[in-house]
C-alpha cells in the first residue's frame, strides 16, 4: 500500500519549480525517500559500508590468522629446543680420563693411545653420538659403532651391551667395550687413531696423579 502511495506521489513529481512543493511537505519527502535515483544513492551507500565491513572483517580474519601462523611457529620452535636431546655431556680431562682407564685395568704404558683416541674421536665428551650414511651410529667417548659392537634399545653386539649406555657421563661401559676391540682388531679399527695417533706424539700425562 505504501509504494502504491509512493508511486502516485512520483508521478506529481515533475512539477514546474514555481508549482512544487516546499520540500518539507509530506509529499516531497514522500518523494526524496522513494525517488529511484536516492533508492540507488541510499543502496550504493549501503553496499559500499557492507563492502568496507567485509573488507574489514577479511583483513581482519587475515591478521589472526597471521597471528596464530606465528603463534604455531613459535610454539613449534619451542617445542623441537626442548624435546632436543643435548649432543653434550661430561667432557672428561686428559687426567680424568687417565684416572678412569687405571680404575678400569687399562696399562699406564698404554693409557696414552686411549687418551689420543679420545681426543680425536669425541673431543672426551662422554655423551657423543653421531649418526652415520649407513644408518649406524657411533657412540660415546671412544665412539664406538652400533653396526657391530653394540646395539640400539636392547643388549647385543659383540660386546652385549646397548649403545645407550656407551653415551652416559660415566665412561665404565664404554672403556670395557673398547678394550674388547682393541684385543680382537686392535686401535687400528678406529680411522682415526691411524691418522692422528698412530706413530705421533702421544698426549703428556706425566703430571697426572692416581687420584686424576
């Protein structure tokens, strides 16, 4: 009923200016609010405020996001440092490690070779494991290899022992196993014994005393 009203309004619109109206009467507001041309000025409006509100909301939404991408990332990064697993443990002296080798049978005569091995395989830190191409892993102070000597999770290995406990602070496991290859292949089974040991000024542990 109302456009109905709104259409015959309309159509007395286009009145001569002298004839019109004062545009405060009823007739012109019923025109000013149903004109065509103000429907289509008042929807412009309105779609561009529903635009800007949909633009707003879509940057919006892309800044969270963005927030929680980062918030994930960093969540992630904090995470992984510290599920990691330290590659660092008790870095033994040359007399700590002279100490050791007496407590566990080993000849003051050759306790250089065993330090020198040390030295150059794992830099005396007791907890070293590096991983290998041929997805074995060598363990420990004196670096010893789970492909053959030990084994990963379970006891095993010519030596019958798991390669964790080659990788502890305490070096006890690791200086008995490495004296069961050096008396069934010799110092020559560690590479770098022959490169850097072998026929070289071995390390000076004169000074070292019994209690290291």
């Amino acid at each position: 009923r109302v456009v109905i009203i709104a259409s015959v309004q309309r159509s007395r619109c286009p009145l001569p200016v002298s004839s019109q109206p004062s545009r405060n009467s009823p007739l012109c507001s019923a025109i000013v609010c149903f004109h065509p041309l103000k429907l289509r000025q008042r929807g412009n409006r309105i779609l561009h405020a529903g635009n800007q509100y949909s633009y707003l909301r879509m940057t919006s939404d892309r800044v969270q996001c963005r927030v929680v991408a980062v918030s994930l990332t960093v969540l992630l990064l904090m995470l992984l440092l510290c599920s990691a697993t330290p590659s660092y443990g008790k870095i033994y002296t040359k007399c700590e490690l002279a100490k050791q080798l007496t407590a566990n049978g080993i000849s003051r005569t050759y306790q250089g070779h065993w330090i020198c091995l040390a030295m150059h395989e794992s830099g005396l830190n007791s907890t070293k494991v590096v991983a290998l191409q041929n997805l074995s892993s060598n363990y420990g102070i004196f670096q010893i290899n789970s492909k053959e000597w030990c084994r990963e999770g379970r006891k095993s290995g010519k030596c019958n022992m798991k390669c964790e406990d080659l990788a502890t602070d305490s070096i006890t496991n690791a200086i008995q196993c490495s004296k069961i290859i050096q008396q069934q292949k010799g110092f020559n089974e560690w590479v770098l014994w022959q490169k850097k040991c072998k026929g070289k000024d071995l390390p000076d542990i004169s000074n070292c005393n019994a209690s290291g």
